[in-house]
C-alpha cells in the first residue's frame, strides 16, 4: 500500500514537472515568435531610414523636388521625384474614380436591394476578383485592355497610364465593396426599418439613412483603397512602363514610386552607388504614404464611428 | 411648411381628402410613383455595377485561356525554360514555387500561429498586447514592394543569402504572417470557453489546454487562413523581382541556397519581353493558367475545410 501511494505521486510529481516545464517555456517562446512581427516593421523602418538618409545627405533637396529624373545617366544622374509622384498620383486617382463608385455602388446593392440568392452568388464572385494576383492583372491590362483603348483613343501610347490605371481600380472594387458593405450592415435594422416604416423607397434608406449611418466606414474603405492603389506594384510595372519625364498625359508612359523600385533592383543598381540609395529613399516616402493612409483609416473609423 | 399648412386647411375644408380631385393633397400619387421609378431605376444601375467586376473577371479568363491554346501541354509543363519560345518550359518555375512553399508554410505557420495564441492566450489586455496588435495592421496595409526592400537588405545582402530560395521564402514569410496572425486569432477566438474550463477542472495546466484542446479546435480556422496565406504568397511577385532573381535560369533549384525563378517571374519577364518575341505573350498566358488552377484548388481547398471539419458548438 504505502509502495503503491508512492509511485503514484511520483507519476504525478512527474507529470506536474513536465507540464510546469512547457508551462514555463512555452510563454516565452510564443513572446519570442510573437515579437518577430515587430522585429519585422523595425527592419522595415530602420532599412529605409538608413539607406534614405544617405541618399538625402547626397541629393539636394531642391533636386529631389525638381523634375528631373535620371538616375541612370553616368555622367550627372539627378534625381527629381516628381515624375515618380504624379506617376503614382494620376494611376490612383484613376484607380479610384473607377473603384469608388462600382465599389459603393456593389456595397448599397449588396447590403440594400440584394435577395439573399443574389447575394449568396454575387459576393463570393466579387471575392475572387480580390484574389486574382496582381502579375495576372499586369498581364491582362498590357496585352488586352491597353489593345482595347487604343481602338478609342488612337494616340494612346502601348504604355500608358490610363489602362493600369482602370485595371488597379477593378482591382480594389472588392476591398471597397465588402469594408463598406460592413460598415453599411453594422447600421442597427432599427434604423432602416423605421425609415421603411415611414415610407422610405430603399433607395431613400440607403441614401438618407444607411450612408450617412455608416460614412466613417466608407470612408475609411476609401482611404485603404488609396493605400492600396498607391502601394500597389506589378499592375503598372507591366503597363505604366518607365518613362522618367515628366508629363501630365495619361495616355502616355508614366514610372510610378512602386514601378521605379522594381525597374531600379531588376537592373543592376550597384550598391553603394546614390542610385541604390535612390530606392529607399523611394521606398520610405512610400511607406510614409501608406502607413498614414492605414492610421487615418483607423482614426476616422473609430472617431467618427456613429455607436447606437 | 407652407405645403403642410395647406394641406391641413384642405383637409378641414374637404373632410375626405383621399377621394379629392387636388392632387397635392395627401396622396401625392406623381411624386410616389417618381419616387419608386427612381428607386427601381438605381436598383437596375447598382446591380450593373455591382456585375461589372464579375464581367471584367469573365473576360480576363476567357482571354488568357484563349492566348494559353496551344501553348498549355504536357511539354510546356515538363520543360527547362528557353528563349526559344517553342520549346520552353516551366518546369523549372514550378520548382522554384514548390521550393519557395516548403520555407513559406513552416515560417509562417510557426510564426503566425505562435503569435497568435500569445496574443489570444498569454498577453493580458494592455499596452504590449494592443501594440502588436496595431503593429500586426499596419504590417499588412504596407505594399509588398517594401517588404523586397526589407528582404533585399536583411537576407540578401546583411546575411548573404544573396537572391537564394531561402531569401525569397523568408521575404514571403514575413508579408503573409499578418493573414495567419489573424485568421489563427479568430480561430482561437471562437473556441467556447466551457472546453477551457472543462479542461482546467481535470487538472490540466494552461499550456496543455491550449495544446490538447484549443488548437485541435481551431485547426481548421487555423489550416484555412493557413492555406490562403500561402496561396497570396504563391501569386507575389514584387518582392521577388526586388530581390533580383535572374531573369533566365536554367538550372533546376536543388537546395534551399539555390538561384531559382517562381511561376509570377516568370509571367512577369516573359510579359515584359513580348515586344521582342510576340509568341512570349502565350507563354506568359499558359502559366497565368497554370497558376490560377493551383491557387483555385488551393482555395477551393481552404472552403472545403472550413465547411466540412469546423465544429459547431
């Protein structure tokens, strides 16, 4: 009896002691793997601050704001960034005159006027437009719809900025579809069925009640689909091309921030050369751009969130 | 107001102001009928909009298959790459991906799920555990470019890895993680807290729980958000071209050390140089078709799992 008694609390003096040792290890271990996320976002931000600053102590700052951009002259290589910027601005903004009223256009039929079975089809449809890797639509915008425009506008360059443009737009359609479509059904049912009640159309509801129910929502939808669109890479790599002058035309070539980091690291920028450092310093103003798009985003959406 | 004044006066005047020939008063049948004409009208728009996507993801397949006939055949599946057009393959770029997978999956899986459940198990509410949180956000929305300038730095030219599968696959790792991070956390999220308590009433520590109950629980969460990580990182390509991957590579990759091409830099070098062989655009074509089935049976995957194996409680 008394052999028996002890080697059953040595089992469980043994069991407790594994299970103490996993217990204690295992937190620290999930801190250590948990904490590689922000070891990733201090590398990002250290990587471009290092590298930017180089380029900004070696450029001018009244040159980075010119127009000139040649990085790859030998002799005087000047920087400019604002063919770069308004590349990026214009390929947006035509992103966005296409994303933001099919997007919101989807997100009221979806969330008002939808029957269920419309919705159970249209929806997962829209998603898989969100999956289509962004190679795919580079792809589809240079060797069909750039053809496709050319027959309208016959002046229009075989690179351009209009038709990436219009493909990035389709592009984001789903992610301002479906962020604004949750801001629209987090509206209380309440609400809409009072204005119902009252003898609202639900177009009415949608318009006068729901949207403005729901604008910091859709608006922070909006302001991520920007983020996206001015992040976003292989779409106008493929079809902006890489023209480094600087034009207001969008029917013609225009290098993007995004366009140029990829033209500038597949050709052979020599490190250490002010043309490598050009690449961060590219790279952090991006990476400013989005990262305040992504905050505004979070502050509009939760300081100007309506709670019932 | 002075419509609504007139209408109470007529309405005192006539008694039965349903069946009065005015036809402002009460029922204003024109303006309703225009009001739900309108209605109907925009009803009809928004679903055309709301179609439009889906009629631009119908041409754009139909259009690639179409460019693929011909060129999408066994040969072109089990071949080296070539400049000649004819007789190029892609085997080498499937390789390339499968090889970039097999450092992606284990990363990210390790990594995302472990955060996850420190975050959802470990950390109490407070200013480390919103920190990460925000920090996990703001990683997503930040454009794949960056994380190539991040991977070309770090990986490939602080630890050498130069433009190896390993770089690539850890350069993918860490763009992905945020979608494991945060489908595991879901996951965890909805285990019912009665199997937790349950499981500390036998006896069990926390650890164990976690191990022996919650994870098996979220598993399928867990494998789902699992699945469409891999499959976004399968379809990246900016970030490989960042880390410069050399554009014709003929050999096969056989190590984690070797130089190697993925089936998007593929598409991408091969669409750049249709100016110079216009037969490349087919090529590019056929694996766009290669690489939207593996990533649809890949999806299609991920819904089977999370219809047929999430427990309902």
């Amino acid at each position: 009896m008394e052999g028996n008694l002890n080697i059953r609390a040595m089992i469980h003096d043994n069991i407790a002691r594994k299970h103490n040792r996993a217990d204690r290890i295992m937190p620290v271990f999930l801190l250590l793997m948990a904490s590689v996320s922000i070891l990733t976002t201090l590398g990002i931000v250290f990587t471009l601050v290092f590298d930017a600053a180089i380029f900004f102590g070696r450029v001018p700052f009244r040159e980075i704001l010119s127009t000139d951009l040649a990085p790859l002259n030998a002799n005087n290589p000047t920087f400019g960034m604002l063919p770069l910027m308004v590349g990026t601005l214009f390929s947006s903004l035509i992103a966005m005159l296409v994303a933001v009223p099919v997007g919101l256009s989807a997100a009221v039929y979806l969330s008002q006027f939808a029957s269920t079975r419309n919705r159970a089809i249209l929806k997962p449809m829209l998603e898989v437009l969100a999956g289509v890797p962004t190679i795919v639509y580079g792809f589809f915008a240079y060797s069909f719809v750039t053809p496709l425009l050319m027959k309208l506008i016959p002046s229009l360059g075989s690179k351009n900025v209009l038709s990436p443009g219009i493909v990035m737009g389709i592009m984001i359609i789903p992610m301002v579809a479906s962020l604004s479509e949750d801001a629209m059904n987090a509206v209380p049912e309440a609400m809409r069925e009072g204005a119902l009640g009252m003898g609202s159309t639900k177009l009415e509801v949608a318009v006068k009640v729901v949207i403005p129910a729901a604008i910091s929502g859709i608006i922070a939808s909006i302001v991520l689909g920007i983020s996206r669109a001015i992040g976003e890479t292989m779409i106008v790599a493929i079809a902006s091309g890489s023209n480094k002058h600087f034009s207001l035309d969008i029917t013609q070539s225009m290098q993007t921030m995004t366009g140029y980091i990829v033209e500038f690291t597949s050709g052979d920028a020599g490190s250490g050369t002010t043309g490598y450092y050009s690449l961060y310093a590219v790279g952090l103003i991006l990476f400013l751009f989005t990262l305040g798009m992504n905050l505004v985003a979070q502050y509009v959406s939760r300081k100007y969130r309506e709670v019932y | 107001m002075a419509y609504e004044a007139e209408w109470f006066q007529k309405l005192s005047e006539e008694q039965n102001p349903l069946v009065s020939k005015q036809d402002y008063v009460v029922i204003d049948s024109e303006r309703i009928r225009r009001r739900v004409r309108k209605n109907n009208f925009l009803k009809q728009v928004f679903l055309l909009l709301t179609s439009l996507g889906i009629v631009v993801l119908g041409i754009l397949l139909y259009q690639i298959v179409v460019q693929s006939i011909g060129w999408l055949d066994w040969s072109f599946l089990v071949s080296r790459l070539s400049i000649n057009a004819d007789k190029a393959g892609i085997l080498g770029a499937i390789l390339g991906t499968v090889w970039l997978m097999l450092i992606v999956i284990p990363v990210t899986i390790v990594l995302g799920v472990s955060t996850a459940i420190y975050l959802e198990e470990y950390a109490r509410p407070g200013k480390l555990q919103s920190f990460i949180k925000t920090n996990l956000s703001n990683l997503a929305s930040v454009p794949s470019v960056i994380f190539g300038l991040l991977g070309l730095t770090v990986f490939s030219r602080l630890m050498g890895l130069g433009s190896s599968i390993l770089a690539g696959g850890l350069t993918l790792s860490l763009l992905v993680l945020p979608i494991v991070v945060v489908s595991s956390q879901e996951a965890i999220r909805a285990v019912p807290g009665f199997l937790r308590d349950a499981s500390y009433a036998m006896g069990a520590s926390r650890w164990i729980t976690i191990w022996k109950v919650v994870l098996p629980v979220a598993l399928p969460g867990i494998l789902t958000g699992s699945i469409l990580a891999v499959s976004r990182a399968i379809g990246e390509t900016a970030p490989l071209v960042v880390l410069g991957i050399p554009t014709l590579i003929l050999m096969y990759p056989t190590n984690i050390m070797s130089d190697f091409t993925a089936l998007p830099i593929q598409i991408y070098y091969w669409t750049l140089d249709t100016v110079l062989t216009k037969e490349y655009a087919n090529l590019a074509a056929a694996t766009i078709v290669v690489l939207l089935l593996v990533l649809f049976v890949m999806n299609s995957l991920a819904i089977v799992i999370r219809q047929k194996f999430q427990k309902k409680f």
